[in-house]
C-alpha cells in the first residue's frame, strides 16, 4: 500500500474527530479586517451577504507594525479569526547537523523541476510534499535549515541552474523565500475544522489553501480581484533589496534581470500554478483577468467570472433627483494620482470646453496621495485657462454628487472592475471610460443577451483626450443617444451587476463545493 | 594572530637564502615557545654554576624549583592562555585595538591575583623552608604567570627585533645576574632567573603598550558571559596539564623519584631525557609557525573572505581545497623535520649525551621521548587548525583524552617496569595525534556545509 495515502487518511480521520467549526475558512492576504480597501469591502458584503453560512477568517499579514486595529465589525456568522505575521519567520532555530530524510527531499526536488519545466505537478508529488513539509517525519523547518539533504540540494541546484556569480546571496534567498512556507504548514495544521476553503488571492494565501486542502482533502476556491502574481513580478522588478550582478563585459544587452529576481517571480508563479492546480473552482471579477489565469497556468474549465455587483436600489432615489436638464458635467471619481490618468481628462476637457464652452469638469477624490501629481494637475487646468470650468472637488459622499453630473469619465490606464461605473448607471448616468479592465464589457456587455441591451457610454483609448472629448461630446450634445445609453446601463446594472446576483452566485459556489466536502455538515445549522 | 604571519611572509619574500633563515629562525624563537627558552637558560645557569655553588644538591633544588615553577604556572595560566587568546583575535578582527590594553590589565591583575593566593596558601602549607626561599619562589610564580599572559600577544606583533634582542637581553640578565649571585647559594640563583623573566615580564609589557595603547586603565571584557568560551579555558587546562602529567606522576610515585627541596619531588631517571627531548622540537615548531601562522593563515582567510564576499561555490570550494592543502603541507612538512630531528637523535645521542657528560644509560628513554615531543608538535599544529576553524568542542576533546590518555599510560608503563619509561607519554600523544587528525580531516569534509548551514552555532 502506498504509505502517503496511509498517512492522509490517518490524517484525515483524526481530524474528522473534531466538529467544524465554520464552513467556509477564508484565507486573507494583507486585507480584511485590517486593511480598507475594495478587497475588503467586497468580503464584507460576502460575509453580511451570506448569514446562513458560517466563516472562520484565517488573516495573513508581512510586519505587525504595519497593521493597526480592526477596521471592521464582524458579523456573527465569523466563528473565528486567527491573524499571522510571515515577517516574523525567524531564520533561527538549534544549529546542528542532520541528515535530513533524502526520500522527502527527493520528492520536493521533483516539485522544483516541474516547476522549471512548467508541467502539471503530479497529484502524489504535491500531496508528498505538503503532507511532510513541516512533519517531524518529513521535513521540518530545522530540516530546511540545516540539514544535509538541504545543503546537497541548493548546491547542486546553484551549480545546475544559477547564473548569478555570488553563491551567499544565492543561499540567502532560497532561505529568506521557503522560510515562510514552514509557518504556513504549521499555520495549515493548527487552525481549526472547516469544510472547505476559500482563498482571495493566490501568493501566500493561495499556497495556505492547498496545504490545508492537500492535508484536509476539502476543496478550495480562489477568488482573485486582481491578478497577485503579476502584482508581485511588478513589486520584484521594482524591488532595490535584490540587487542584480553588473555585468564586467559593459551593459546588459538583454537587459533581462538577475537570476535572484527571476527566481523570486518564478517562487510567486509557482505559487499561483499551485493553487491554480489544486483550486476546485477559480473565479475572477472579469474576463480579462480570466483569461490572464489561463495563461499563468489555470485549467480553463475551472475558470469562471463573477462580477462584483451592487444594490441599484440604493440609487434610485438619486435618479427621481436628477434635474430636467441634462447638466453639462463630466463627473471622474477617483483619487487624483497618475493611475487614473486624471491629466488626460484634463486635456479632453479643453477640448469639451473649445466647442461647449458651459461645460464643466468635476474631479471627486481626495488629493492627499500624490502631492505633486495634484499640483501638476492643477498647474495644467491653470494653463489651459479652465480654472472656471475644471474644479477640484476632493472627497465627497457620491450620493450628493452623482444627480448633478451629465456624465461619468474614467480616464484610468489600469483598472480591475471599477464600481463607478456601475454606481453612475444605477444613479442614471452613461460613462466614458478606457479600454482597461473590465471597462469594455461594462460598457458594451460580454454575452450576447449583455450586448443586446446596448451600450451605456463609449469606451476610448487610453492616454487619448480627443476621442474622450470627442465622446463626452456626442453623448451630451445628442440628448436622443443620451437617454439610450442611460437605458442600456440602467438595465445592464440591474441585471447583471447586482449584490444579489453576486451572492447568489457565490451561495450556489459554496453549497455546490460544501456538498463535495468530505467534512460532515454543521450541527448548528 | 596573523600579525606574526605578515612579517614571516615579508621577510621570506625576499628571496635569499639568509632571509629563509632569518624567518625561520625568528619563527623558531616566537614559535618554540619562551618556556622552551626558558629551559635552556636555566639548564645554561645549572651547568655554568656548576662547581660555584656547593654542596652540588644546591642546584639540583633550584633545577627542580624552576621545573615546578614552570610547570604549575603554565598548567594555571592554561585556563586564560587560550580564552583571551580568542578575545585579543576577535578584538583584533574588530578593529577594536583600543580595549585590548585594558582587558590586558584586566587579565594580569587577575593573573597576579589568583597566582598570588594560590602560591601563597601551597607555599604556607606545604613548605617548610627558608622565608627567603618561599619569597622568591613566590615572586618567580607570579612573574612567570603575568609572563605566560603576555607573551599571547607576542604572535600578533610585528616589532619582531626587538623581541629577538629583548628575549637574548633577558636571558643574559638572568644568567649574569645568578652566575654573580652565587654566593648566596639557592636563593642567588632564584633572585637571578627572577631578574630575567621579571625584565622579559615588563620590557614585553611595554612593548605591547606601545603597539595598542589604551583608554581605560583595566576592564575585564574578557570575563562577560557572551566573551567566554568555557570550552576555551578547559582546552587550554587539559593540555598544559596532559603535558605535564606523565612528569607528576613519576615525580610522586616513589620507586621512579626522590625528595629534593620541601614537598618537591624529581625523577632522575625521567626528567633529563624529556627535558633534553624538548630542545628537540626547536626546528619544528619553526616550521609550525611558518606554516601555520604565514600560509594557512593566508588560505583560511581567502577562504572565508570568498565566502563572506559572494564567490560562485566552485571558488568556494577550490579555496576550501587549497586551505586544506596548506593544512595538510604543514603537518606534513613539521612531520618531515621532526623526522629528520629524531633521525639525528637516534644516529648521535649517544654522541651528545657522552658529550655533556650524562650517562648513555638514559639513552633509550631519550628516544622515545624525542618521538613523542616531536608528535607534541604535530599535535599542535592540529590543534591550531581547529581553533582556527573554530572546532572548539573537538579540541577540547582531543586535549582531554591527551590528558587521559597520558595518564592512564604514564601509570601503566610505571607498572611494566623501567624498560616501558616514557612509552606512556609517547604512545598518548601518538594516539592523540591520529585521532585528532581523524576528526579533523572527518570534520573537514563537512566543512562547507557545516559554515553555511550551521551559522551561529
């Protein structure tokens, strides 16, 4: 008999002991309850959205410093939380030699090449591995720093693969980058009985979801508002702590980087390959971000979108406040830094301006981030003559601003699956927005039932002023196509984009992987 | 301490025959040892002072007074000789010049303090002789002590001329000085060894001042928990005391010794052979120092910069290559002097003992002892080895079953009967010095593994 499959069911059987504790563990990165932000927001709706199901939060963060109090409350349906700190691995521990056991790191070895080679991990591989990492029978994280097996391992890996000169640093780094894995395995066998999983982003999280799921055998679900490996690889081409060799034969014509920072965003993808593999199901906010999975490693069929919605009702008293008129006011809500391009809007609106000289352009969102961007955006409406039309408004509470605007601009160069958008429809407001994210597919819908229903606005390139102007223009000079595209995003809203449909969704998600769990129901129910 | 190395390796590069000497020569009397100077001079006292001082018993009590000072005050200052060794060479890795004069301070207070007490309280209850005698051996005791403590530093400095004179100075001084004091018998020629070593105690001191001077007058860094290295201080008590245990031990079995002055006891028959063998390691410990302290000095730190400094780990581990090669080139090279010093020994002794007119009956015993100083040399170097590497437990280890092993085969070869005499010293250290080059060359094989992955051990 094979003696992983011995030890998983031992495993399992000794923890089916325990009642669970919550369905669903969600993995968190770095966001909520801590951190503010979208991520955040949207587990809340989640856990608010879903009172029939119960939670257990399992947070993990870089530095404690980093993080202050809790920035939300709780719901009752959270039975748990645990929070963990990955910059707190220590390096430290009893130096003295071991041998290490040469058949575990065999097997761990066979993960790295698959790897290299981009292949589909064996399932055995995977389960050898994430059953003995950390196990005082398999190898512990003394094991990975001092053991025999563990040195014949980095030096013949540095002989075989590295390309960087410097064998310390080389050493440094695989140490600083699988010392964490240790916590994770230790975290993945404390925390409590769940029935299955839910991580909301891969990295760190995603690789504490396969661990639990590989030693639990309960099924996991990746959530991914953004896509976190290629996050990181901009972080790591970025980061100045690594630093590359120079090359003594003059400047690097490749201009590719060192081996280390490869090697750091080659540690991140398997990351993701890893959770992608293992994940039952893999969703994203939107089909570029669907497709973008795909590519990194994702298997198509577990791939699926599900938008962020949410509650239109909340606008309609905002629409019965819209004036008679058409107001001749282009609304961009967001903060002033260079990601939202907000100079772009600045030059279209000179354009507006030129040939709808009451036009007016209203940019909603706090200034503090980006000083100098503000005053550079400043500078330019001042340059342009338009401090009469252009007018910073700061941060403001949308339900007073959106009855007053004529229509929604977004000039952003990058964007997941901005709400804006979808609170202008609801509040009765077309939208002008670049081809990011998922800016076309709000605009003109994804399906064919989505696109029957017409455009809500126009979408224009990025970096592009006069065809910004030139749609904003379009649609406030011709009231007939203002009132359809008003139409259109009111309806595509309601249909497709609501917190209901979102939660629906995701109970149907759940219910469908609780009833695959291996895990017994929840008495409490 | 690489300063000793710098100056070898500068004067070997000058390329001539006389500079080989020069080196070696400065290296013989640096490495050798002061105490086998000091062997010298006082034999030199013994035999010059022959027929000036009488009854003849007279110089047998003060050969053997000094053999005892030498003895105790070595086995005494081993606990700190090899400690504070270890703290002068960090301080110096640190750059941290301006602590060493005041834990030197540190260090000779507490010397002279606890050699003090422990002089005073064996000379009060064990002895029952003259005031002037128990004064002077006191005095001795102390100064020979604070001696052993400075001359740590000898190896570390570069005024390596002025050392040379002040050793010939100070040697002269003692010889003069007891040859002129002879009439006043035992304590004349005492007063006389007092005078050199206490002109090489304060001439050194000064020397040592001069190089590192200081702003705090004592500080005691030295004896702060995370300094000591407990294993240092037993390493260093083991192998002075394994040295001298064989002697002990037929000094106070009463078949192979007789009573000379108060409680001090000699052994005729086993004494001259092995002090006579001692001056046999000279070219040796030359050879060691040059070696040890010049070329593997040089490897051991290319080795551990290319470490520090992001080699590939193919240039690791040539150099790790080449430092053991320079390891292995040493004890090799000591090996072939020795071997051609015992040749020497065995084809002339005879000669040399007819010579100085001691009986060839002891001619045997000086074999064997002279094989086994000359494997005390090896011993050494492995030694030096290890402490470089920091394979601290291992050498207290190999210093404890020298110790043992000394011992048990001393006692041993006492129970076999005459013909045995000096095999227990001879066979111990033989044994000590392949076990310990075994462990060594075993740990060496993990050396890399063991510098990488067992940092701050």
């Amino acid at each position: 008999m094979d003696p992983l499959k011995h030890q998983t069911q031992h495993n399992s059987v000794s923890q089916k002991k325990h009642k669970p504790i919550a369905d669903v563990a969600l993995l968190l990165e770095g966001t909520y309850p801590y951190i503010r932000g979208g991520v955040s927001s949207w587990v809340h709706q989640i856990l608010n959205g879903l009172p029939d199901l119960t939670f257990a939060l399992i947070f993990l963060g870089g530095a404690r410093e980093h993080y202050g109090d809790m920035q939300y409350e709780l719901p009752d349906n959270v039975k748990h939380l645990e929070v963990h700190y990955m910059m707190e691995t220590s390096l430290e521990g009893n130096p003295r030699a071991r041998p290490g056991n040469a058949e575990k790191f065999a097997d761990m070895r066979e993960l790295h090449r698959a790897f290299k080679r981009n292949d589909i991990i064996k399932p055995e591989v995977m389960q050898s591995v994430f059953n003995s990492l950390g196990a005082a029978d398999g190898i512990t994280k003394e094991d990975f720093l001092f053991s025999e097996q563990a040195w014949k391992t980095i030096t013949e890996d540095y002989q075989q693969y590295c390309t960087e000169p410097s064998f310390i640093d080389y050493f440094w780094s695989v140490r600083i980058m699988h010392a964490p894995l240790f916590m994770l395995s230790d975290i993945a066998r404390k925390a409590p009985p769940v029935r299955m999983l839910h991580t909301i982003s891969t990295g760190y999280a995603g690789l504490l979801g396969v661990m639990m799921s590989q030693q639990r055998d309960i099924p996991l679900l990746i959530s991914e508002h953004g896509i976190y490996t290629k996050e990181r690889k901009i972080d790591l081409a970025q980061a100045n702590w690594i630093h590359d060799p120079v090359d003594a034969m003059g400047s690097n014509l490749q201009a590719d980087s060192g081996y280390i920072r490869q090697m750091w965003i080659r540690f991140f993808e398997a990351l993701g390959r890893m959770a992608y593999q293992q994940a039952t199901q893999i969703i994203s906010l939107y089909d570029g971000n669907r497709q973008r999975q795909i590519t990194d490693g994702a298997p198509e069929q577990k791939c699926q979108v599900v938008p962020n919605g949410i509650d239109p009702e909340r606008f309609t008293k905002l629409r019965e406040q819209r004036p008679e008129a058409l107001p001749k006011v282009l609304g961009l809500i967001g903060r002033v830094v260079p990601i939202k391009d907000i100079k772009t809007f600045i030059r279209a609106m000179r354009v507006v301006c030129d040939r709808m000289p009451d036009a007016e352009g209203w940019i909603i969102g706090p200034e503090d981030e980006d000083p100098t961007y503000v005053q550079e955006c400043k500078s330019l409406v001042e340059s342009f003559g338009l401090e009469n039309n252009v007018k910073f408004l700061g941060f403001q509470n949308i339900a007073d601003v959106l009855p007053k605007l004529g229509l929604m601009v977004l000039t952003s160069i990058s964007e997941a699956q901005p709400l804006v958008i979808l609170e202008a429809y609801a509040a009765g407001i077309p939208c002008v927005a670049t081809d990011v994210g998922s800016c076309r597919e709000l605009i003109e819908g994804l399906t064919e039932e989505d696109k029957a229903l017409g455009a809500g606005g126009t979408v224009v390139s990025i970096a592009d002023p006069e065809a910004t102007a030139q749609a904003a223009l379009e649609l406030l000079g011709d009231e007939d196509k203002w009132l359809a595209a008003q139409h259109a995003g009111l309806k595509r809203v309601s249909q497709f984009y609501t917190l209901e449909r979102m939660f629906s969704t995701y109970r149907d998600l759940y219910l469908d992987s609780l009833e695959k769990s291996s895990w017994p129901e929840l008495d409490l129910k | 301490m690489a300063g000793i190395g710098f100056e070898i390796r500068k004067i070997l590069n000058k390329q001539s025959l006389l500079s080989v000497l020069e080196a070696y020569g400065y290296a013989a009397l640096i490495g050798s040892g002061p105490w086998v100077l000091s062997v010298i001079g006082v034999m030199i006292i013994g035999i010059l002072s022959f027929g000036l001082v009488l009854p003849q018993s007279l110089i047998i009590q003060f050969l053997v007074s000094v053999t005892y000072l030498m003895a105790s005050s070595l086995i005494l200052t081993g606990v700190l000789q090899l400690m504070f060794t270890r703290f002068i060479a960090d301080r110096l890795f640190e750059n941290k010049q301006h602590i060493i004069f005041s834990n030197l301070m540190g260090a000779l207070w507490l010397t002279i303090a606890v050699s003090g007490i422990f002089g005073t309280l064996v000379l009060w209850l064990l002895f029952d002789e003259s005031l002037i005698y128990e004064m002077l051996m006191l005095a001795n005791f102390v100064v020979l002590c604070g001696l052993w403590i400075v001359v740590i530093f000898l190896s570390s400095m570069k005024a390596y001329r002025a050392i040379v004179a002040l050793f010939l100075i100070g040697y002269l001084i003692a010889v003069v000085a007891a040859l002129s004091l002879t009439a006043f018998g035992l304590p004349g020629l005492l007063a006389g060894v007092l005078l050199g070593h206490g002109f090489l105690f304060f001439s050194f001191l000064y020397l040592i001042v001069r190089e590192y001077p200081g702003e705090h007058f004592v500080s005691f860094d030295f004896t702060q928990r995370r300094q000591v290295f407990l294993s240092l201080a037993l390493t260093g008590l083991f192998f002075n005391a394994a040295v001298w245990i064989d002697k002990f031990i037929f000094w106070f079995t009463p078949e192979t010794s007789q009573a000379v002055i108060g409680p001090l006891r000699a052994s005729l028959i086993y004494d001259l052979p092995i002090f006579l063998a001692y001056l046999s390691i000279i070219p040796g410990m030359a050879v060691f120092l040059v070696r040890m302290e010049a070329d593997f000095a040089e490897h051991y730190d290319n080795f551990y910069r290319s470490v520090r400094e992001g080699d590939t780990l193919e240039h690791i581990w040539y150099l790790k290559d080449r430092m053991i090669y320079t390891a292995r080139q040493g004890i090799y090279e000591i090996f072939k002097v020795q071997g051609v010093t015992v040749m020497i020994v065995l084809l002339l002794g005879k000669d040399i003992l007819e010579l100085i007119g001691i009986s060839t009956l002891y001619l045997r015993l000086l074999y064997i002892d002279v094989v086994g100083v000359s494997m005390q040399v090896l011993l050494l170097a492995i030694l030096n080895v290890m402490f470089y590497l920091d394979y601290r437990r291992l050498a207290l280890g190999v210093c404890a079953l020298f110790f043992f092993a000394n011992a048990l085969l001393t006692v041993l070869s006492i129970e076999l009967g005459a013909a045995f005499f000096g095999y227990g010293f001879a066979v111990s250290v033989t044994l000590t010095v392949l076990v310990g080059l075994y462990l060594l060359s075993r740990k060496l094989d993990r050396l890399e593994y063991e510098t990488f992955m067992l940092q701050g051990r």
